[in-house]
C-alpha cells in the first residue's frame, strides 16, 4: 500500500513502476494472507468474507487502473484519471481495512 500511495503522490500525473509493483505485491500478499487466515484453525475466527471480497475487487481495480495507466505513460500518453483511480483505490482500501468493523 505505501509503494501505491507514496508512488501516487511522487509521480503525478504519470503512474510510475513503483505504483505498479505495489500493486501487484498488494494483490498477491493480501491473497496470501486471507488463504493462511482461513486455512489456520489456532486464531479461532474465521476472515470476514464480505470485508475480503471488497477488497479483493478494490485491489484488483489498483492494479488493473496501475497497469493501464503505465502502458499508457510508456506510449508517451498522459492519462491523469488513471493515476488518480489507482491512487484513490489503494486509499479507500485502506479505509475499509481500518472502518469496516
């Protein structure tokens, strides 16, 4: 998440490598994370499904706008709406991880 929004804020208007790689990491790691929570039986409650499938959809729209956004800057095309969606995403997901109780 920091790669994301400190990528964000650094680079404006373009989407730079680093938001790109967070995004990713931010994907896979959160996966990672939700399947060992679920598959260990010793924390005594199971992840909230609900909570983990927005999430899910609200890193795969960082990623997916991420993605976009640095082709896009790669062919010498600015788009700024990108960079502002994977941006404001990555912290609305975080908004959700803390608010959502």
């Amino acid at each position: 998440m920091a790669a994301v929004v400190g990528g964000y804020i650094a680079a404006q208007p373009k989407v730079s490598e680093l938001m790109v790689w967070g995004a990713r990491a931010q994907l896979v790691s959160g996966l990672i994370l939700v399947g060992m929570a679920s598959a260990i039986d010793s924390i005594g409650k199971d992840p909230d499904n609900a909570k983990v499938g927005v999430k899910l959809v609200i890193a795969i729209l960082v990623a997916a706008f991420a993605e976009m956004g640095r082709a896009d800057a790669k062919r010498g095309k600015d788009i700024p709406w990108m960079t502002h969606a994977a941006g404001g995403l990555a912290i609305v997901n975080v908004l959700v991880a803390v608010l959502w109780t």
